[in-house]
C-alpha cells in the first residue's frame, strides 16, 4: 500500500527548482546577526564545578548553578563554537514532554507519569519565565503544536489522545490549508523558538551571571583519584581541575566509556525556504503559527519563522556504521530532495517557491527516546544525554537533575524511576547497525500497512526498545 507521498508526488521540476540556489547551510546559526564570541582556554585553571559541552544542556546547566550558588566558581568548556551542532539546528520545538510524548512516558513509567507531566509543565514554565525575567532574545513564541493525521488508520490514533482539541477534517484545513490534512489534534504545551539563539541568549545571561565560558577547548579526558578530591579535565597541554562535573556532549563520544553503548548519533535533515509572500500566506493560512507534526512513523516537523519561511524537517532519521559523527555524513542529497518533495505534497500551493538552505546534524538517540542520567567516579562527575530530538525543553530539566545529583540532594526529581534507571544499552557493532537499519525498515513497513507493526516492531516493544525516526 503506498504512502500519501507517493500517491502524490509534486513533478521532478519543481524539485528541482526548488533546490536550484541552495546553500549548503544551517539557516538558524547564519541569522545570528552579532553571535557571542569567547576565547579558548589559556593556562591551568581552578573551579567549583565544570560544565562540559557548550549546547542546551551545558548552558542551562552553568546558568542554573549560578542562579542556585551566585558565589559558586563555574567555567563551561566547548570543543567549538557555542550551540553550533544540535542545539543551533534543531527545529526550535520547546515542549513540555519530558518523556517523548504521553504514551512512550505512560508504557514506560505508568507509576509516575502524572508527576513527570506535572514536572514537565513546570520546566516549561520555569523556561517562559527566564526568557522574560532574563530579556532572553529568543523569539518565544507560545502559539502550541498541530498533531495532523495524513493517512485514515491516523485519524482514529489522534481521536483517541486525550490532549488538546482534536479537529475534524474541515477543522484541522481551516486551521492551515493542506489537502493532505484529515484530521488533527491541536495541544497548548508546545513552545517555539529560534534555536540558535536561544543558545546564544543562554551563554550571553550565563556570562552575565558569572560564568566563565571558552571555545575552541576540547575536552580529551577526566582524571579522579579515588574518594573525594577534585577530578581534572584534560584540554591539550592545559588542565581543568573541579570539584565537580556535569558532562552535556550529545551525540558526541561520551568522555566516559561507561555511557557509550547507550546512545547512538542519527542524522536528522532540514530546509528552509525563502520567505512566503502575502499571496502563498493567505493560500495556506496558518494564522495560528503553531507547530505542525504528522503523526507517521516517519514523521515531520515543520514551522514558520519570524520572516515568514517554512522550515520543513525530519523523516529521514540515518544511522552511521560505527556511531560515527562527521561533516561528510550531512551531504545527502536523495534525503533534501525527499524532504522538499514531501514539502510540496503537503503545500502543492507552493509549488515555484525556492529552498534557501538545506542542512543536517547529528541528535543524540537513545533506546527509550529521551533523557537518562548517570553519576559517576563517586558521585563527582553528571552525565545526562538521549534526548531523541526532543532538548530544546528538556535540557533544563536534566540540568536540575545533575546539579541535584552532584550535590547528594534528595529531591522529587532524584527520585523518579525515569532518572535512578538507565535504559537498555545499544549493542556493539556490527549488531547495533543491522538492527537499526531493521528497526528502520520495519517502521517504513507499518507507514505503508496502515500503522501495522511486524513481529520486529512488536517485539522491541515488548521489550521496551526502538529507535525513533
């Protein structure tokens, strides 16, 4: 059975068109008039607490320890440039979930789903609040998120969700003009905002507050003794030595071998168009500005900027042999001539309009597609990663999980299940990428069954298991 974008498919021409002038670049990190520079690390250097990692999780970690201990010594390390990978190209999706959604958090913690709902409410709150507490220049903009069914058998799983206002077909085409549309289900706790800089207000308040913040400082390794003394960071010829250590490197190679086989690095694409005119606006509506998802296996994400251009994004979820993270992996020119495809299915109006940019990175997944936590050399060091896409809001919450656990805190968030577990590791190679690549298959299979799940697919579930598109 085919797929609604292969039932449809806008002509190879305007493909083409579309992608005739773009730039091979991440549209979020070049409209960053005026970014905040700052300089490598030079000499050995003393500190309370290091913060390792120079995206969401690192900066929300440095600014909530200053905003716990204002007197406390904190110095960030970032191998580059701030909110360079993950954090500056993601979709700018800041949700509530902590979980990867309501039913992944109920199937896995039934006990204390209402308390990490509750909680994660909160956290967004608390985000609301220091982007204007702060005057955090992100372009906050609290318009919720569209989950839109574009296939029947996708109809009935959003009648069945019990969150948001669900839409009949009329409804949800009113709400924004796509033929393909033949339901949705429109949810309040989902916040937008430009990625990039969110980053750069983050380390710009930091700073502010204290933080002392370096580039170009790659962190090659931690050394502890055994007991309570202070652990050195390994920067090249310099050294970083803090009493304690909180560890936000995604989906790079964790600095501890233990927490290794619990992620894998997948590469998630995006476009962003050039910006609509006032005719293909009032063509497709949306006056809402909210954010819109399928709900596919292989789904997409999809967003208007300030400017009014669309960022279309997803589907394409690739897994590297070896777990590997590099440049070379974000050329793929079948996954941007897919994306725009599927952009032009989705907005057949559109169709002449030209793609800007195009660009990919690397996100952190894991086998229970959000956050976990770890402490390690005797509870001196924090490590939090796996957010599968979904970081731009959770990160401040993993960041209070870390900052409670290297203080021996006892805390409702220290509590949760969610945090005191890890989730199942991923196996070595070559058996992580065959079944990774089987788990792949077999969710394009369910897309084209109507959501049917195999004996693959149901029995990773059985086993709390998977690997998000």
């Amino acid at each position: 059975m085919s797929t609604v974008w292969e039932r449809r498919p806008p002509p190879a021409a305007a493909i083409d068109h579309a992608l005739a002038r773009t730039r091979d670049a991440c549209w979020w990190i070049e409209d960053l008039t005026d970014p905040p520079r700052f300089p490598a690390l030079t000499g050995d250097h003393r500190t309370d607490l290091a913060v390792v990692g120079g995206g969401y999780t690192g900066l929300w970690t440095a600014l909530r320890a200053k905003q716990r201990d204002p007197g406390r010594r904190v110095l960030l390390l970032e191998s580059r440039r701030i909110g360079w990978a993950a954090s500056g190209r993601n979709g700018g999706f800041c949700a509530a979930s902590l979980t990867h959604g309501e039913e992944n958090g109920r199937s896995r913690w039934p006990a204390e789903y209402d308390e990490l709902e509750r909680l994660g409410a909160e956290n967004l709150a608390g985000i609301v609040k220091t982007v204007h507490d702060l005057d955090l220049d992100v372009q906050l903009e609290q318009t919720g998120e569209l989950a839109v069914a574009v296939e029947e058998h996708q109809v009935a799983w959003l009648e069945e969700e019990t969150v948001g206002r669900f839409l009949d077909t009329d409804a949800v085409r009113a709400e924004v003009a796509s033929p393909i549309y033949l339901a949705g289900r429109q949810v309040d706790d989902v916040a937008l905002v430009h990625p990039a800089r969110l980053a750069a207000e983050l380390a710009r308040a930091a700073s502010d507050l204290g933080v002392e913040i370096v580039e170009d400082t790659h962190v090659t390794g931690l050394d502890a003794q055994r007991g309570t003394g202070p652990v050195v960071l390994r920067t090249g010829q310099d050294r970083v030595t803090a009493d304690r250590v909180a560890l936000g490197t995604n989906a790079f190679p964790a600095l501890l071998r233990r927490h290794r086989p619990y992620t894998v690095p997948v590469y998630d694409y995006a476009v962003m168009t050039e910006p609509l005119s006032a005719e293909q606006l009032a063509e497709i509506g949306w006056q809402g500005r909210q954010g819109i998802g399928d709900v596919a296996n292989q789904f997409h994400y999809y967003r208007r900027t300030a400017d009014d251009r669309i960022l279309f994004g997803g589907y394409d979820a690739v897994y590297r042999f070896g777990k590997q993270v590099r440049p070379a992996y974000e050329d793929r020119p079948e996954s941007y001539r897919r994306l725009v495809s599927h952009l032009l299915t989705t907005f057949p109006q559109l169709e002449g309009i030209r793609v800007d940019h195009r660009w990919a990175g690397a996100i952190d997944t894991c086998s229970r597609f959000c956050a976990f936590w770890d402490l390690a050399l005797q509870g001196r060091v924090a490590h939090a990663a796996g957010y599968t896409g979904l970081g731009v809001g959770a990160t401040r919450f993993a960041a209070d999980v870390m900052l409670d656990l290297l203080a021996g805190k006892d805390t409702e968030r220290t509590r949760l299940e969610m945090v005191r577990r890890k989730p199942v590791p991923f196996p070595p190679e070559p058996v992580a990428a065959l079944g990774i690549h089987a788990t792949r298959w077999s969710l394009d299979r369910a897309d084209h069954r109507q959501g049917r799940r195999n004996l693959w697919l149901r029995t990773l579930d059985r086993l709390g298991l998977g690997f998000d598109s």
